[in-house]
C-alpha cells in the first residue's frame, strides 16, 4: 500500500467491518451507538462493525451511518477513510453544548461554520481557512427542520480538543468573546477534512446541554434524557434530509480553488 487511496480501501472495511460497495452514495455520521441500532431497527438492516472501531449499517436506499466514535482525531479518520467511497454527501449527527442563555436544550443547530479550536484541521489547511459546511446539503435540511415546525438556530460552532473545560472562565470567556452559539469536539475538523478530501459535508447538531451555568454541566442522567426525549427526531431529521437529496438526484458541487 503506497499511496493514500490503497490505504482507505484496506482501513475503511478493516475500521467498520463493511466492505466499500456496501457503503452508500450519502452517509449519516455519529458519535452514538444508540443512533446506528435505531437506523438499524427502523430499517431492518445489518449491523456492521462488532467488536471493530467504528459500527455501521446501510439501508436499502443506500444510506449509510456510521457512529465514528468521539474527537476531532476520529472525525479526521472517518473524513480520511470515506474517501475510499467518495460519497455525494455527509450529514453529521451530534450532540454540542449551547453557549448562548437564550439556548434550550433540544434546540437543533444548523452551523454556518465551525472555529477550528481542535488544532486536528491544521494538518489539513493552514489556520486561515474557514471551515464551513456545503450550502446545498444544508438548505436540504434547514427545509426538514422547517417542514416538522422545529426549533432551530444558525451561527458558528466553536469546536475544542479539550473535554473537561467548564470550569475554566477564561475559556469561558473566550467563547463569550469570540460569540460562540455552542462547542463540541467534531465539527470543524469533519468540515475542513471534508474540504480537503473534495466531500460535500453538512452538521445537524443538538443542543444536550447549556454549561454556560454550573446547573447545566451535563450530567449521565441529564444525557439520557436528551437522548430519551430528542434522539429519534434528530435521527428521523438526517434520515429524511439526506434521502431527499438522493431521491432528487441532487448533486452538491465541492468547487477547487
């Protein structure tokens, strides 16, 4: 294996278990196993990746998901490894922290860019590119969002390596100055990777919690509601934006510069 491309065919089935054929043309990505069973379960398909990395499952429309496990360094890799598949679109799924007062838990956001605060993305495109998502992929799922009557915001993501941060005001600070809507671990590297790699690539993010005060810290019991109260819409939202976007036939353009 001496180039990059016999690579991610040989560690996209060796991560996942699923062989590249079998991955499809849009793909849903999450950090939850939860999501990838109920896929599974709505859909009565295979579950692949036992034992193995990252778990996944593809459904008889050709839709894939893939919960790729936790971190902008998992982000990178799964971004990496899909270019074994080039598919024609990327919908990530996860959970983030709301960082304005007026957010409530169980609002979803829909990033217009990300701030690359991970340093992952810097291996990838200097500093001073933006990482942001593909327009069309998520106007495709703002029209979900309004269709169902959801609540949801738009702004920029700011997006950290670092896990256990809330009790740091100077950090906190930083993101009230740099006027941050929410912070998780994944989004920008996913969209600059995505950039890199020519992927067209979106996020759907749910508010899980608000640690802009200390009663909002999330907590086990605190994430099993979200995910008890807001899981299968959130799914159900990715879902239907990204087989819309196949049953149209839609193509999403990654311009070079």
């Amino acid at each position: 294996m001496l180039d990059r491309l016999s690579i991610t065919k040989n560690w996209l089935p060796r991560y996942t278990g699923m062989s590249i054929d079998d991955v499809g043309d849009f793909v849903l990505l999450t950090n939850f196993d939860t999501y990838v069973d109920r896929f599974a379960d709505q859909f009565g398909c295979d579950v692949y990746g036992e034992g193995r990395v990252m778990r996944a499952a593809t459904n008889s429309s050709g839709l894939t998901m893939i919960n790729f496990g936790m971190g902008s360094p998992n982000a990178a890799t799964i971004m990496d490894l899909l270019t074994a598949r080039m598919p024609k679109g990327v919908l990530f799924l996860g959970k983030c922290g709301g960082l304005k007062h007026a957010t409530e838990i169980g609002h979803f956001i829909l990033p217009i860019a990300a701030i690359r605060g991970e340093g992952t993305s810097d291996d990838y495109f200097p500093p001073q590119v933006p990482a942001l998502p593909s327009f069309k992929l998520h106007k495709f799922v703002s029209d979900k969002l309004i269709a169902r009557g959801h609540e949801y915001r738009t702004g920029v993501v700011y997006t950290t390596n670092r896990r256990v941060w809330e009790h740091d005001q100077a950090f906190l600070k930083r993101l009230h100055d740099m006027s941050c809507i929410a912070i998780d671990m994944e989004t920008a590297t996913l969209f600059i990777v995505g950039h890199h790699n020519e992927i067209p690539r979106g996020a759907l993010l749910l508010v899980s919690d608000v640690p802009v005060t200390p009663e909002g810290v999330k907590t086990e019991e605190s994430d099993k509601q979200v995910t008890q109260q807001w899981a299968d819409v959130h799914l159900q939202l990715g879902i239907e934006a990204m087989t819309e976007i196949g049953g149209q036939g839609e193509q999403i353009r990654h311009f070079k510069y």
